[in-house]
C-alpha cells in the first residue's frame, strides 16, 4: 500500500536489473540479485496530494558492497507541485570487486513543507545479493510485470485490430474503385486495340496507295514520253510532208513554166524564121 506522510506520499518503488523488472521489491522492501557489473536501479516515485508545493529529498545505499566500501547516490532537495507527482531513479554497478554475498540496502526519503516543517519521511530497508556466474537462481514468476506486459501487448493488439478493420474498410473501398477502375481499362484497352487495328489498316492502305501512286507515276511518265514521241515524230513527219508538198509544188511550177516558155519560144522562133525568110527574098 503507498505511504502517506503529511502532504507526501511514497507512490511507488521499483526495481530493475539490466532494464529487467525485479518482483518482490516495492514500498515495504524486497531481495535484489544480481552478478558483477550487472547495471542495478530503483525508481522511487513520490506524490504531493496537497494544494501547496512540496520538497524532497531522497538517498540509497549500499553497505560494504565497494570491497568493503558503501555506495551511495543522492537526489538533493527538489520540488514536487502540487496535486502533482516526481519520480527518481538511482542507478548502481555492482562492482566487480564485490564478494559473493547479500548486502544492505537503505532507501530513506526527506519532506520538506512550506510552513517550514521538515523530517525524515521513510527509511526503507532491501537485501541485494550477489551470485556467482552460472548459479542456477530460483524461478520466479513476476506477476505484476507478466499482467503490465500482458495489458501493453493486448492494448496493442487490440490497437493493430482497429486499424486492421479500418485498413480493411478502406481495402474495401479501394475494391470497389480497383474493380471500376479494371472495367475502364477493359474499355479504353478495347478501344485501343480498334484503334491500333484502324491505325495497322491505315498504314496498310497508305504502303498500297503508295505502291499505287509510285506505279501511276512510272505509268505516266512512260505514256508522256511515248505521247512525246509521238508528237515529235508527227510534228517531224507533218513538216516532212509539207517540205515534199511544196517540193512538188514548186517542180510542178517550174514543168508548168518550162513548157510555157518552150511553148512559146517554138512559136516565136518560127514566126522570126518567116520573117528572115521573107526579108531575103525581098533582098534578092
């Protein structure tokens, strides 16, 4: 049960070897075992159930366990507010140089009031003892720190099941969006695949149109030239034949003429040989 003195009451004390909850060990005392250089610490925490501040002042010893010597550490005067609560934890080595044996052990707590009185609150007496290393130590089952224990781990589980129903919750939502979200990309992967094929045909029909217009144009230019050809030749054979009309016009022109011209110096030459004829005979 916590000790009241006055305003003050001792709350609390535990042990701790190593970080290791010791049962046994609280306000009425208790038996600490530890090895050499095992790290030994008492927590001592302390209440201020008035309305005015408190102060107080705390020390532990350990008797002869230095080769013979005390250890001993000191919380000095310090202020608890009040309705408010301090804890202090005093820490020890067990020295190497320890014999194997069971020491004292005081906890003794100072108050100090406002109105001016002071006195020694509590002196509280423990044992440490001190194994050898690899003495088998009596089983000890720690109640308390088992249902501390218990309570934090189920606490925790309870906590992780909350957030694990919250996560499924939210896993369910997250479903419902996933299972809209895949019939979506069915659609638009459906429309991809029609558009992918559209695009394939297009191309398939660009290469054919291509083909076909690459051909067209061997196709022309092939009848362009023939066309060409053709209309030089034509264009050589029309001046051909319109040098040869011509030709013949003119041949003919000139037969037409020379027989004129023949035609007439006959006929002229016989009218002057008549003439000549007829002179003479009138000369002789």
């Amino acid at each position: 049960m916590p000790m009241v003195n006055a305003e003050l009451k001792l709350d609390s004390v535990k042990a701790y070897v190593n970080n290791e909850r010791v049962s046994g060990v609280d306000e009425d005392g208790g038996e600490i075992r530890a090895y050499k250089n095992d790290i030994l610490e008492m927590t001592v925490k302390l209440e201020n159930e008035m309305n005015n501040m408190t102060r107080a002042m705390m020390k532990a010893v350990i008797e002869n366990i230095d080769d013979g010597s005390d250890i001993e550490k000191i919380h000095d005067w310090f202020d608890i507010e009040a309705n408010n609560d301090k804890s202090k934890t005093f820490s020890f080595t067990i020295p190497d140089t320890a014999i194997y044996d069971e020491f004292d052990m005081q906890l003794e707590v100072w108050y100090k009031y406002t109105n001016g009185t002071e006195g020694k609150g509590w002196d509280i007496d423990y044992i440490v003892d001190v194994r050898k290393e690899g003495e088998a130590a009596e089983q000890e089952i720690n109640l308390e720190g088992a249902f501390y224990n218990l309570s934090g781990i189920c606490g925790n589980v309870i906590t992780n099941m909350n957030n694990c129903f919250g996560y499924i919750n939210i896993s369910a939502s997250y479903s419902d969006q996933l299972i809209s979200c895949r019939e979506d990309r069915g659609t638009y992967l459906a429309r991809y695949n029609e558009t992918q094929e559209n695009l394939n045909k297009c191309i398939s029909n660009l290469g054919t149109a291509n083909n076909e217009k690459e051909a067209s144009e061997t196709k022309m230019k092939a009848m362009l030239t023939t066309q060409e050809c053709e209309g030089i030749t034509s264009t050589k054979v029309r001046e051909v034949e319109k040098k040869g009309n011509n030709l013949v016009g003119i041949m003919l022109l000139l037969g037409a003429g020379f027989w004129f011209w023949d035609k007439r110096k006959k006929a002229k030459g016989t009218a002057s040989d008549a003439g000549y004829f007829d002179q003479e005979r009138r000369e002789y």
